[in-house]
C-alpha cells in the first residue's frame, strides 16, 4: 500500500466487510443478548482466520502485516464490533504457547479486555471467556479468569458487556515492548474511522430521499454543509490511519507519532460525525429503534481506549517526526 489501499488489499477489505455484514451486522445490537462475542461467532470468525491476520505464519497465522489489520477493523467500526474482537487479535499476537495461541486462533478460547479504572478494573467482554489481556503503552498482561469474582455493571454501549473487579485474577503471561499496544491502538482508530464512515453513508442516503418543503433535504445548504464537514474529518483521519499503518509496517522511528496522531483525528471524526448524524437525521435520529445512536455510543467507548484527548495531546506536543 501507498498511503491508499490497493490490489489484494482491497479484496481483504471487500472480504471482511461482506463477511462482518452478515455474521454480526449493526442491527443485531436492536436484540437483547447481542453483546460481546459468543461462542458461535467466535467460532465463525475463527474459521476464516480473521484473528490472526497479523500472526506471523510459523506460528500458524496469515502473516499479514498491520495495514490489513486496519483494513479489518476499519470494517469492524462499521458494524460495531465487540471490543473483545480486538482482544482477541491481540491475544493471538502476544501468546507463546503454542496450544493456546492456536486455541485462540480458531476461537475456542475466548479472551476478553482489562480496563484499569482507578483501584478496580473493568472487564470487556462475553462471561463464557476464559483469558483476558491488559494492554498497557510498554507491556501486555494475559490473566486466566478461573475463579473470577467481578460484578455485572450496566453499559452504554449495548456491543459490549461490563463486569468490573477490585483484583486481578491469575497471571498467565507478560510481553514486554509496544507492538501489543500499537496494534491495539492501530485497531481502535480504525474502528472508529469505520464509524466516522458509516455515519457519513448513513446521513447521505437519508438525505437523499427525506423531503421537506417539496426538497429532498440535500438540497438545503444546513444538510449539505454539516454533510461535507463530515467528509473532511472521515478524508484527514483515513489518510492519517493509512499513514500509521503503512508506517508500522515499514517500522519508521515516528510510527508511534502517527499512531497517535490517528486516534487523536479517529476520535474526533467518529464523535463529531456520529453526532451530527444524529442532529441531521431530525425526531427519527434519536429513536431507539435507529442505527444512529449506535455509533455514537461506540464511538464514546472506543475514543476512551488505546488513548485518550489529554494522553495522546500530552504526547504529539512535544513529537518528532522522521525527514
């Protein structure tokens, strides 16, 4: 790729957004028990190894690099994929038990994401899982969740479940390093630059059948200029997202500047396109039984992980970047 997505990385993207359409589409969230990954779909995407894109093939992964990681998850943000999709990739990337690695690969362990939340911790993900990572900026923790004491908490975000704790449970493995965290961070952004998208196609078809005053809605310069707003934030946090991926890929020394710099402009557009989403689509748009709110809610979860405003800010002030 150069700084665009071309050739078979198209048909990769092509093939997870036809194959995530149809084995978890945005509309499964309007049912009760849509949370999280159950085993079934975990399963599913196990089978057509989408958990170990990035895995070096020796250890029995596709041996792909990190713009296709993006290029997945990118798709994922557009159907609100579980964050312990993310935890799961993740885990396949990290794990050096052959057995286990493999387990996780196909699906049939389940790995679920560690939020440290000032003295307790939050837990993203389906209660059937057996494993769960904390992803820090130098190190990733795998813990077994065998005889875990957490609470159930609700959550704003109907993709994913919340069950908090005070202790951790058993350590299993440590990686140190920041490859764990820069492909975690590299999935957030895409995930949310998906989001970013999917607001901006929803918003446009609306706007292209709504009528008001005799005038599909289109036609009126307070649509038509919000609409292209949102086409700048989704055109400047792509482009930087492309940027990141290609530049983790290459290993340039400024990669860890362009990852931040591609959630920073991911948390942007996904918030402000899922809201103006929203606002545009008028009385219809805050109804439960639209996609809008949808995006929205996981645009708010996914700007809090891998980076937030205040941290990735704290970071780009004072960065260098490679001539």
């Amino acid at each position: 790729m150069y700084l665009a997505p071309d050739g078979d990385e198209i048909e990769i993207a092509n093939a997870a957004a036809e194959f995530l359409a149809d084995a978890m589409p945005i509309e499964r969230l309007h049912s009760v028990n849509s949370a999280d990954l159950n085993a079934s779909l975990r399963s599913t995407l196990g089978e057509m190894g989408w958990f170990a894109l990035a895995v070096p093939e020796a250890k029995g992964g596709s041996g792909l690099t990190p713009v296709e990681h993006a290029l997945f998850f990118r798709e994922c943000g557009r159907q609100c994929a579980p964050v312990d999709l993310l935890a799961q990739c993740l885990a396949a990337n990290m794990i050096s038990d052959d057995g286990l690695r493999q387990s996780v690969i196909s699906g049939e362990t389940g790995v679920s994401l560690i939020i440290a939340d000032g003295d307790s911790f939050r837990i993203f993900g389906s209660s059937d899982a057996t494993h769960a990572l904390l992803v820090s900026p130098d190190k990733a923790h795998l813990y077994a969740l065998d005889g875990l004491d957490a609470e159930v908490r609700p959550a704003l975000d109907p993709a994913n479940s919340i069950r908090t704790t005070m202790a951790l449970p058993g350590l299993v493995e440590t990686v140190a390093g920041k490859p764990i965290w820069q492909l975690g961070q590299l999935g957030t952004a895409a995930m949310l630059v998906g989001i970013a998208e999917a607001s901006l196609d929803l918003i446009v078809e609306y706007a292209k059948v709504r009528e008001t005053f005799g005038r599909k809605i289109g036609a009126w310069q307070a649509v038509r200029h919000p609409c292209a707003d949102m086409a700048v934030r989704v055109e400047a946090a792509r482009s930087e997202l492309w940027y990141a991926a290609t530049a983790l890929k290459e290993g340039r020394s400024d990669a860890e500047v362009h990852l931040d710099a591609a959630k920073h402009l991911a948390n942007l557009a996904a918030h402000a396109n899922a809201d103006s989403n929203i606002q545009l689509h008028g009385g219809i748009g805050v109804t439960d039984e639209h996609n809008a709110h949808l995006l929205l809610k996981h645009a708010m979860l996914l700007s809090r992980l891998f980076g937030t405003k205040r941290s990735l800010l704290a970071r780009l002030l004072n960065a260098r970047l490679e001539d």
